[in-house]
C-alpha cells in the first residue's frame, strides 16, 4: 500500500521552501528593522489556555487538536495551538512582564481541524504582536509594517479591510438581547457571517438607522465614520469612544496615504479582539489579519497591559508568489570533481565559504543544472562555463573566484 501523508497536511518540496524562506526573510527583516524582537511558544499548550479567558469563538474551539497529556497518576488536557498570539501573551505574563512594553514577531504553524481534510488543517504565519502601548499610533504601526511586508513581497493591489470590535459590542449591546444573544452574533460576525447583525430584529425605535448604515458602510474616509458618529450620538451614547478610536486610526491612516476599505461586518475569527480589526486580502482570498486585544492580557491574569497584533498567512502567501521574485534569491552552483579526493573536497569547501553552491559531482544525471564546472588536477583548476561551453584554466582557486565573478567571458 502506497504510504500517504495525513489529511489536511502539507509537504514543502525545494520549491515551495524557496517561496516560503524568501516570505520569511522579507518579514523577518522588516520587523527588525522595525524594531521588533524573534520570540518562539511551544507547539503543544494547555487547553485552558484557550478556554478561560474565551479567547476563541465556538467555532473555533470544536475544532482544535485536543488530546490527554498522562503524566504520571493523572493528565491534563493540552492542544496542538490553534492560534499564534494566545501563546505570545502566556509568554509575556510568564517571562517578560516587567519589561512592561515589548515587539515581538514570530513565524510559527498552528493547528486547527477541517472536516473534509481538504483545507489546510496544518497553517504557517509570520506574525507581529506589540505588547504595552494602547494608543492609535500603536494600530497604525502594526498596519504600516504588515503593508510593508506585503510591499516588499511584491504583491499589487492589497486590500485592507478596517472593523472595530468595540464599536460592534457596543451597537449590540444598545439592543434587547441577553449576553449570551450578544455573543452568539458577535462570534458569527468574527466567523465571517457577514449577514449575521442583519438579522437582528432592533427593538428600540431608531437604532435600525445606525445599525444598517454601518454595515453597508464601504468606503476611503473618515468622513463616514464622523457621519455616523453624528446620527449614533443620541441613540447610542456609548458607542462614542469606540467611534473616536476608529476613526483617529482612519485619519492616520489616511495621513500616510493608505488606502483602505470599512467593513465593520467582516470576520476575524477570534473573540479576544476589543478594538480595530485589520484584515489583508489579495484577489478576494484574505492572507492576513490582526487587532487590538486589550483584555487578553488581563484575563490571563497579566495585569492592565494593552496590546494588538496581526498575523500574514504564509501557506497563502506562498501559493501567490511570483516566480520571478526567487530568481535572483538562486546561488550560482558549481559542480566540482578531480583526481585527488582531498583537493576537491578542499576547493569546495572554499567555495561554499565565498557564498557559492558547491556540489561534487556524484555521476548523478538527475540533479539541479549547475552554472559552472570545476576540475581540480596537480594544482590547476579548469573552470568551464555550462551554458557557453567556455573554460579557463586557473592555478590558484583566487583566479578561478575572480573568472567566476567576472561577466566578460561568459
């Protein structure tokens, strides 16, 4: 019987990882540059940790891998993470929480179940979290830098979507419905249930009139946001800080001339989200996504301290690389083969140390075509050139080095 790998999970051949490093390199760079800090968390966490503080939405938790940790006379139920940002915060509360303000970035997979097997059940993102500051220039920061990720990676005509968690709770909450009511929708609009708020029968004259227009509310300024701000001041009261928030994150925005679209009912996918959601989509299909999430941390036990974050999906954004873009990332290979064992393991270790790809030659047919050949015999170096046919003799591997970096002759 032919061995299978399991559903749902996915092989990285030496194509898809040259896709995948040069994504990896693009992010990592620019977070450093940024000033951001690498973290790792562990594959496996408790269960709790994802339960306690209600950080995920139902649909979510039914679906995460969940098995018994024995340990000894008893066990504790743990999972395989379904999500990146839960655990940066354990780690924060654990290990860095006099440091009161930190950038941490990280490239991780997590783990959530499919039923058909079809989808992705194994998922890589690279992903930013900034713990400490609570303020809309902290937003803008975190949109800016996955913007210029997505930039860097060459991708055109990026979507930005805007939404405010705080502003949906609080519109929900201005309507008769118990808690539970309140949170079911709210997770169907997390969810990507884009017509669950329509739904929604308003039991208080006028409030239809501010629900409907900031759902259908699309747009490129915060002159709508102020808009509605105006006609939701007497019927939602509260709603009025959340409307401040967003739209002093729009008016930055706007400042550094990003163009964006407001979709307050467009999904995230995680309840801990308490103010702007952000999310990225390239040809309708969403590679990225984040928000601020001021209670997480708090729940967790963590203390007062504000943060937000985002994610950019990998396994997305490798699929829509261009090809062009891993071209000049390909090292120039050269195939070394000689007499003397010891004097072509010798040359190749030297050339690997001046950056190039040496290989030794194997008599393998079936192999990647290399640019350059290299013989080495009694102190002379023949370096042929494979696509001309050309060759030079040299008697010094600095010779051969300088030919190779040379365009004339080839």
């Amino acid at each position: 019987m032919k061995v299978q790998r399991c559903k749902g999970m996915r092989d990285l051949t030496p194509e898809d990882m040259m896709r995948f490093r040069f994504i990896e390199e693009t992010f990592r760079e620019s977070c450093r540059r940024w000033g951001y800090q690498e973290v790792k968390t562990p594959t496996v966490e408790y269960l709790h940790l994802f339960t306690s503080a209600g950080t995920l939405t139902p649909g979510m938790l039914s679906r995460v891998y969940s098995f018994l940790d024995w340990d000894g006379w008893s066990g504790e139920r743990v999972v395989l993470r379904p999500d990146g940002t839960i655990p940066i915060a354990r780690m924060y509360i654990e290990s860095m929480a006099e440091k009161e303000f930190a950038r941490l970035c990280y490239v991780t997979n997590s783990f959530i179940f499919e039923e058909t097997g079809k989808k992705d059940r194994e998922r890589w993102q690279c992903g930013a979290e900034l713990i400490g500051a609570g303020t809309p220039q902290a937003d803008t920061e975190l949109i800016s830098l996955a913007s210029e990720v997505l930039r860097k990676l060459k991708f055109d005509d990026v979507e930005l979507r805007l939404s405010h968690a705080g502003l949906t709770k609080s519109l929900l909450a201005s309507l008769e419905l118990s808690a539970e009511e309140q949170m079911a929708v709210f997770d169907q609009v997390l969810e990507g249930n884009e017509e669950a708020l329509t739904k929604v029968k308003s039991k208080r004259p006028g409030l239809e009139t501010v629900l409907l227009p900031l759902l259908s509310l699309k747009g490129q300024s915060s002159g709508f946001l102020k808009n509605l701000k105006a006609v939701a001041k007497k019927s939602v009261p509260e709603a009025e800080a959340y409307f401040n928030d967003f739209i002093n994150i729009v008016e930055l925005l706007e400042a550094l001339e990003c163009r964006f679209q407001i979709d307050v009912a467009s999904g995230a996918g995680f309840e801990y989200y308490t103010g702007v959601i952000f999310q990225f989509f390239i040809a309708g299909e969403k590679v990225g996504g984040g928000g601020r999430y001021d209670g997480l941390i708090p729940s967790m036990g963590g203390g007062n301290v504000p943060a937000s974050g985002f994610a950019l999906y990998l396994d997305r954004l490798m699929n829509l690389t261009k090809p062009e873009l891993l071209t000049g990332k390909t090292q120039e290979r050269i195939l070394v083969n000689g007499m003397s064992p010891r004097a072509v393991f010798d040359a190749a270790c030297r050339l690997r140390d001046a950056g190039y790809i040496a290989e030794l030659d194997l008599a393998v047919k079936k192999r990647a075509e290399p640019q350059w050949a290299l013989y080495v015999e009694d102190g002379a170096f023949t370096l042929t050139n494979l696509s001309s046919g050309k060759k030079r003799v040299a008697r010094t591997l600095e010779e051969v080095l300088r030919s190779i970096r040379g365009r004339r002759w080839r």
